[in-house]
C-alpha cells in the first residue's frame, strides 16, 4: 500500500520567513494530494490541495508544488504569521481500482510541527 | 453551520468495559471514516463506511467495531477496551464519487483506558 514520509518533524521559524514541510510518496498511481492544518483542540483542516495533473497551486500565501517523477510533494508557507502554528499533515490518495465511487483512501503523513516565533 | 460532531469529546475509563464514540454529520455525505490519531504515526483509518449498512476495514481495525444504520451517523464502538487504545480519535465525511476528495473532521475525541 501507500507509504507517505513527511519531513520535518518539527519546525520553528521568525514570523515574516517562509517555512518549507516535504513529503514522499511510494505509489506511483497516486493522484491526489491535500494539505489538512490541525490546531491545538481541533480536528484537521484541508487548506491545499493538488492533484497528478498539475505541477504547483497557489493560494494566498500558501503554494504546493508536486514532482511526480520524483515522488515528492512540498507545502510552502510565505510571511509568516503567528496563526500559522499548527501541526500541518499531508497525505496521498490513489484511486480505488475497484470501483468509481469516491473511496480514495487517504494515507497520512506523520506531521510537522510548525511554530512561528514572534 | 456544516460540521461534523463527535461525543463525548475526553473520556476516562477502564480496561474492559464498552464504550461507544458517537459521530454525527449534517453534510447528507455517504462516505464517513475514522481514524486515531497518535504521536510520531499520523493519523491512520480505523473504519470506514461508504453508506448505510456498508462498512469495511481501514488499517487498524482490530478491537473496533462500527455501525452506519443511518446516514448521518457513525459510531466507533470498543466492546473490550485496553490500555493500547488510549489515542485521539478523528471521525470524518466526506462526498462519496470520484473526486470528492475533501474529508471534513470532526473535533476529536481524546480516550485514556487505564
């Protein structure tokens, strides 16, 4: 099945920087690929996402770019705000071989912690 | 307002004795899941259901049951709890066909078994 690595772990940077979290992939046939926020108490939040067919997706100050051929997917935050700490997960979906009917499973990353030093 | 509802949200209790985590969702999706949640493993899929009465296993199904006999709600049901399933449980929903990829969470239900 799909295995997703996520890097890094852990975070820190100044508020106004960028900050940079990287994941891997293992099924080639994955296609689809969200970023979900998670905040103290709560549950995860999609913020981003990209599918196979495109290279990088901007949105605000948030930008996913994804290398298909190297298997790899990285969330990109600009300008920094202290509202950007969160523990921020990705994950990979490939389409349900079987059947059409949207069980796309999402495998998870294991998270990185960000936080944003004021 | 759309959201997805889990109870109780912290909850205390022993090796052995059942409990249920109700979750409930007012989207009409078809696809519900749950997954726990545990440091340094991410968030990995206990069950899942793609509509009333069809249910089948994620990747860590062992000591979990599950029921969808309604739409909008999907219980995760410990018949026997252990010390093991202390964790933080996530319910999600999500539109059921292809593309539909955005699964919305619920707040999370924190589990300690002593």
């Amino acid at each position: 099945g799909e295995n997703v690595e996520q890097h890094p772990s852990t975070l820190s940077v100044q508020e106004g920087d960028s900050a940079v979290i990287k994941c891997t992939y293992s099924d080639s046939a994955s296609n689809y690929f969200p970023w979900y926020k998670q905040e103290l108490g709560k549950g995860p939040q999609l913020i981003i996402d990209i599918r196979s067919n495109v290279g990088e997706k901007k949105d605000q100050r948030i930008a996913v770019t994804l290398n298909k051929t190297a298997k790899h997917f990285s969330l990109h935050i600009t300008e920094t705000q202290p509202e950007d700490s969160a523990v921020y997960f990705c994950a990979a979906t490939a389409p349900d071989s079987i059947s059409n009917f949207g069980n796309e499973k999402l495998t998870f990353g294991t998270g990185t912690r960000l936080t944003i030093i004021p | 307002e759309a959201q997805v509802t889990q109870n109780p949200r912290y909850l205390i209790t022993v090796t052995g004795k059942k409990l249920t985590v109700t979750c409930s969702q007012n989207m009409n999706h078809e696809y519900m899941s749950w997954y726990r949640q545990d440091p340094g493993l991410g968030l990995r899929q206990i069950y899942y259901s793609m509509n009333v009465e069809v249910t089948d296993k994620g990747d860590v199904p062992e000591g979990y049951k599950v029921s969808r006999k309604e739409k909008r709600n999907f219980p995760l049901i410990l018949e026997s709890p252990s010390p093991n399933q202390t964790s933080l449980y996530f319910c999600a929903s999500k539109i059921a066909y292809r593309g539909g990829n955005e699964q919305y969470f619920g707040p999370g239900t924190r589990l300690t078994v002593t």
